[in-house]
C-alpha cells in the first residue's frame, strides 16, 4: 500500500479535529531518546549518517516480503533479489561492525545466511491478507496515532461452542534477535496499539485478534520426544542441522540405524538440513517459521494509552518551553552504556549532532586516557623500585 500524502494525512487530522497524527516511532523516538527526537522532530535535522547497514538490510528484507504478498514476484525470486540487495550493499561499503573486520565478517556470514534460509523455506501465509495496512488509533479524544500493519490476514476459525469466527492476526516481520522473557513486554508496544486500532476499527473482542512477531533468522522446530509429547525449539536458521544432531542420534538409534550415524550426522551437518535422514526419523521434526505472540489484555493497551498520553503531553510541554526560551537542555538526553550500541550502530545521527553522545564518548575516552597514564605510572614506579632494590 503507498504511503498517505501529507494532504491525505491533513485531511485525517481534520476529520478526528486534532492538529497532529502521532506515529509509533515519533512517539518511540522520544522515549528512547529525546535528543534524537529533538533532532528530528523539532530541529528537522536531516541525519548524517546513512550507513547503518541493519537500517538498509531490514528495509531491503521487507520490501521483498512485500513485493511477494502484493504479487510482484513469485516465491523463487526471492533469493536473486536478496543477493542483489547484499551486492548492493557490499558496493556501498556498508559495514555490521564499523571497528572490526573480523567481526563484520563473523556478523555477516551468521546473518546473511539465516536470511538466505528464511527465503528459500518461508511457510507462504495463503489467507486473505493485507500488506503495509494503514491504520488510526484513538488515544484519547485529543489524541490519536497512525500506522502501517506489515502484514494482517483474516484466519477463520470454529470456536468452543461449534461457531464460525474470524481471527485476525497482525504480522510483524524482524530481522533481529528473537525477543524472549521481559523482552518481549519491553517491545510489544507497537503491535498492542495496532490490536487496538484493530479493534476500533472492527470492533471485535480481544480474543479475535493475536499480535505476533516472525522472527526471520530463526526456525521454531517442534520435536516430538520419546514420551509421545513435542517440544518447541528456537534455532537460528543458519546451523539448523547442527542443532539437532543430538535429537537425530536418538531417533536414529529408536530405528535401528546405529551403524549409520555418523553418516547421517555429517551430512545434517553439512547441509544445514534434515533432508537426509529416513522418513521416519524425519517425521519426529517439524520445522517452520519462527512466531512469538505477545499477550493482549484491556489492562495492557490502557496502560499503554495513558502513558502515550503522559508522553504526548510532556513533549508538548517540552516543545512549548523550548519554542520560547530556546533552552535545548529540556531535550537533553543522559547516555550510557546500554545506549551505545544503538548510537554507535543503528542511529542515523553522528557524534557531531548528538551532543549527549558526544559528550558521553569524550567522558569515557578521558576515562581511558586516565587508565593508561595510570598504567605508564605504575610501570615506572615498579622500574624504580627494581632500580633501588639492587
């Protein structure tokens, strides 16, 4: 779907009678960090820096994934198309680790071979669905936000009394490591909002509607074990066969093939697949696409909302405060340890124009400074002290 004009957009504000259409990542923005929101939204400073390669290559993945849902390629051009973004890519010099060539390489290879994977055994979803679906969200009657839904279709379903429903299912397609554990509540945000815009729009009870995440570099294999039961495994995509060598040995020796082992475990593990092993050693594998829901409860999208609030609020307060004092420190953003790897990697905007980071950058390298003239010292001191002992 294209994306809304600015007139179609004006044209929505004035249909709800709001002056602003917030957006999830404008609001993200700001509560991850408020100098880049500043930049961005309040200076309108264009960035710096576009050499973040997991910016480029999550958005070369997504259009693929598009230009397959809305027929404009077939399922076996996928993987030429994801080659020609990576050569793409290596011409522009885009690099996963800036410092470390050794690294980068590592990075790439992993990388770039769970994402070959994930398009050659995409589990294709073959219901009625919509791509880059737009959509509003009311927060309150002041304000309200938009989006676009990477991918929802409409999975029917017979519920517990006998009756014909429809589950709609809200896709949100990443390349990143798979989120587990209070990870996931700490991400969820975007997709609860869009349940809830879904629900608006619908209105449909929560239990109709399931938020999840496919995690592209990742399989989920369901593994049935000796006691009849299965169990889930999340493995990333490019050492699949390695990973389930163990399981492979048992079912191997369960059928008898223990003189062929070896044989076999080479093979998965050259291969990257299960493609080798006997039919009925292969049966005790299910092995598809890797998805995480998040939980959706009125109590989470409430609280979700008042925060959206909270926040729309004190940025406007902020925005007002600086319109009239020009006083920048009311966007002042503390950086640490946790935000550097998102500064140093992921964000459009350099040292040069993030002053938060640059200052944190010029702390921690006269941190560094400070240690190795300590070390110098400590060296002389240990150099006299040898000198006077003889």
């Amino acid at each position: 779907m294209a994306r809304k004009t600015g007139k179609e957009l004006t044209e929505i504000c004035n249909k709800f009678g709001i002056d602003t259409l917030w957006s999830w990542s404008r609001y993200h923005c700001y509560k991850q960090d408020k100098w880049e929101y500043f930049l961005k939204y309040i200076l309108h400073e264009k960035e710096d820096r576009t050499n973040s390669i997991y910016c480029v290559s999550g958005g070369n993945v997504h259009d693929i994934i598009e230009q397959l849902y809305t027929g404009k390629i077939k399922y076996e051009d996928m993987p030429e198309l994801y080659e020609d973004s990576l050569f793409a890519m290596n011409c522009a010099e885009l690099k996963y680790n800036r410092s470390d060539s050794d690294k980068n390489d590592a990075i790439a290879n992993k990388y770039e071979n769970c994402i070959r994977h994930f398009f050659k055994n995409h589990n294709l979803i073959n219901f009625p669905h919509k791509v880059e679906h737009f959509i509003t969200i009311k927060i309150s009657d002041d304000v309200y936000m938009q989006g676009y839904i990477d991918m929802l279709y409409i999975e029917p379903y017979i519920d517990i009394n006998g009756e014909k429903r429809k589950r709609v299912h809200i896709v949100d397609w990443k390349t990143s490591t798979r989120y587990q554990g209070a990870k996931i509540d700490a991400e969820c945000g975007q997709l609860v909002i869009y349940a809830e815009g879904i629900r608006q729009a619908l209105n449909i009870p929560l239990k109709d509607i399931v938020c999840e995440w496919n995690f592209l570099k990742y399989v989920t294999v369901t593994i049935e074990q000796k006691n009849g039961k299965t169990k889930d495994r999340y493995i990333e995509r490019n050492v699949i066969g390695e990973k389930l060598v163990n399981t492979a040995k048992m079912w191997l020796k369960e059928f008898g093939y223990e003189d062929d082992i070896e044989k076999y475990i080479d093979e998965m593990t050259l291969n990257n697949n299960i493609d080798c092993l006997p039919k009925e050693v292969r049966d005790k594998f299910e092995i598809h696409d890797c998805y995480v829901q998040v939980p959706l409860t009125t109590e989470k999208i409430n609280d979700l909302k008042k925060d959206i609030i909270d926040t729309v609020s004190e940025i406007n307060s902020n925005s007002e405060e600086y319109k009239n004092t020009g006083d920048e420190n009311v966007f002042w953003q503390e950086v640490t340890d946790a935000d550097e790897f998102r500064l140093a990697t992921l964000s459009g905007y350099s040292r040069k124009l993030h002053r938060p980071y640059d200052q944190y950058l010029k702390n921690k390298e006269l941190f560094l400074k400070d240690d190795s003239e300590e070390e110098i010292d400590n060296e002389e001191d240990d150099l006299l002290a040898f000198v006077n002992s003889l």
